[in-house]
C-alpha cells in the first residue's frame, strides 16, 4: 500500500513566499531548458549561468540572484525561493530532487505538466473572452446609437411626423435624455475602460492574466461547472507531479489546494485533515466531493498498489475530457445565442428608427 505521510500541512504544505518581484518568470520555459541542459551533460552552475546570459532584460534578474545562491552555497529550492518568483510546484520539485537526485527528471515533468495546464486554460480563457468581447463591442455600438445617431433622427422626425408609433417615440426620448449627459456618460466609459485595461496590465505584467481572468468567470452561473473542473485537473495533475517526484501524497496535494476554487479548497482541508487521521484518502475526497464515483474507485485501487499518481493523472484527463467536449458544447450553443441577441437589439433600434420615414413616406402619399 503507498505510504502517505499524515505530517503537519504548514501554510497548506509551502513555506510563505516572498513578495513577487516586478519580473515575471515562464516557469514551464525554466524548467524546460533547465532540464534539457542537465539531461545534456552540463552542471547545475553551467546551466545557469547559460540561462541567465540568455535572459533578457528585467526576466534574467531572477535567474542571476538563484546562481549567486547558488554560489554561495544554498540549496536550489532555497535559491528559488528567496526570489519570490517560482510557484511552489516547481520549488517543491526542486525540494524532492534534492532528495532523490533527479532533477532533470523532475523539471521535465513539471514542463510536461505545465505545458498541458497552459493549453486547457488557454481554451477556457477563449471561451470567456470571445463572448465577452461579442458582449462589448454590442454595448458600444447601441451607446453609439442612443447617444448620437437617435437623437439626430430626432430633429427630423418631431416636425414631420405628429403621430409616432409609441415605442419609436419612447426610444426617441431615451435617446434625447441620453444626448443631454453624453459628457459624463463618455468620461465615465472611457474611466472603465482605462480601470480595466490598467487591472489586465497588471496581471499580464505579473503572469496571472490567464488566472485572473478565470477568477473573474466563475462569477458567470453557466461557467462555474467548467472552472471547477479545470481546478480539479490542475489539483490532480500537479499532484501527480508532485508524488512521482517524491512528496508525500498529502503534502503534495496541499500544495496544490491554490490552484481550485474557493470553496473547493475547504473541501480540500477538510479531505486532507481526515486522511491524517487515518481515513483512506480516496474516502476522504470522495466524501468531500472532490471525486465521483468512477475516480473514488480507481484511486482506491491505486492505494492499494502504491500507483496513487498514475491514478490521478487519469483522473485528470477524465476532467480535461469532460471540460473540453463541455467547452466545444458550449461554443456551438452560445454563439448563435448571441448572435440572434445582438442583431435583436441592434436591429431593434434601426427599425424604430425607421418606422416614422416610412410613417411620413406613406403620408405624403
């Protein structure tokens, strides 16, 4: 049966990192060279120092304060983390390597992995933002409408028709009103625009773009669903990860617990408390909600043949499988959704519009 330690899950199983500097590190690039190096013969020291020379700008300062630790005589896992750069996946495969002495081995994992999560999130980060730009643009174009357009109609329309259809006459006034205060409706817009694009700088200055923006989706009722599931495919992934390179199951996952929702990582904690306690830990999460039925049975099984990460990689292709038919389900369901929503309201808007001309055409006859 694989062993898993029931030690103290400190700081949900990472020491706190250090402020982040402005300099943003690709891990999954990292460790990628990293390991290709190290696999190719070069040292520890010679891989970094080639790495750092390569770095350019503000991305290289990191590197070159991890090779004068280095040279100094800190440990790598140190050296990362004194930087306040590295997520605690990659510091605690550097931790495990210490230990087991395969950290080329352990890089290429980490990269495999990463590589894997950046292309789930990136089709997730599509499927929020094509919406939301569809969803922009149409706010734009009907504020456009209503403040400019409507109004000049107006002018036309109040001498020559008397008897205006009651909703063309009832957007005429919300256009007139709407004319009156365009300042502030104008200031304000261009104010959210620059607040928002400001936030999104900072995030994409600081590498969380991709991650903020998820945050933002479960916001959305019909989004949660995949983002939860997204969650639990990077918490079983990076778990996986961390086991093979030797972190205790229980740590391991507590390592990852930032990497799902909120109230999925109580869940977590709680799973994780009880497993310590003695609780198998398929039982555990399977009781928590964290695993259906299918997934509670192979990693029972997986318990028992001491193959608990083998388990939870396929635990995590069954959650990439279901997120990306939910998300090409939902590409397909939507779009013309709100297509038919956007030309209901644009084209709502021109037909009033038009309806006194064709009033006052059909009079003049």
């Amino acid at each position: 049966m694989i062993k898993i330690e029931s030690a103290p899950i400190e700081a949900r199983g990472a020491p706190a990192p250090t402020a982040r500097p402005a300099a943003h590190v690709d891990e999954e690039q990292f460790a990628h060279d990293l390991s290709l190096m190290l696999r190719s013969g070069l040292s520890l020291i010679e891989a970094l120092k080639t790495m750092s020379e390569q770095g350019a700008g503000s991305a290289a300062v990191p590197l070159r304060a991890v090779l004068q630790s280095l040279q100094h005589g800190e440990t790598l896992s140190r050296a990362l983390q004194a930087t306040g750069a590295f997520g605690v996946p990659l510091l605690a495969c550097a931790k495990a390597s210490e230990l087991t002495g395969d950290l080329g081995d352990s890089l290429q994992r980490f990269a495999a992995n990463a590589a894997r999560i950046r292309v789930l999130r990136s089709r997730l980060v599509s499927a929020c933002v094509y919406p939301a730009l569809l969803v922009g643009v149409t706010f734009l174009v009907v504020l456009f409408l209503l403040v400019y357009v409507v109004p000049r109609f107006a002018l036309v329309l109040d001498n020559a028709v008397q008897d205006i259809a009651p909703m063309s006459r009832l957007l005429i006034h919300l256009g007139k009103a709407m004319h009156e205060v365009q300042l502030p409706i104008w200031l304000g817009l261009a104010a959210a625009i620059g607040a928002a694009s400001w936030v999104m700088w900072r995030q994409a200055r600081a590498g969380q773009l991709g991650s903020w923006v998820l945050q933002q989706t479960v916001r959305l009722p019909w989004m949660r669903p995949y983002v939860r599931s997204f969650g639990l495919s990077q918490l079983s992934r990076s778990g996986a990860m961390l086991i093979r390179s030797g972190v205790p199951a229980l740590k391991a996952l507590a390592m990852c617990r930032e990497l799902i929702s909120t109230g999925d990582r109580r869940k977590l904690d709680g799973a994780l408390a009880a497993a310590s306690t003695g609780t198998p830990l398929a039982q555990s999460l399977h009781e928590a909600g964290l695993l259906d039925t299918l997934a509670w049975r192979v990693l029972r099984v997986a318990e028992e043949t001491g193959q608990l990460h083998a388990a939870l990689d396929r635990v995590a292709d069954v959650h990439d499988s279901l997120l990306e038919r939910g998300l090409e389900r939902l590409g397909r369901l939507i779009e013309p959704i709100l297509m038919l929503a956007i030309g209901t309201v644009v084209g709502g808007i021109v037909v009033l519009m038009y309806v006194p001309i064709f009033q006052m055409a059909s009079s003049i006859r």
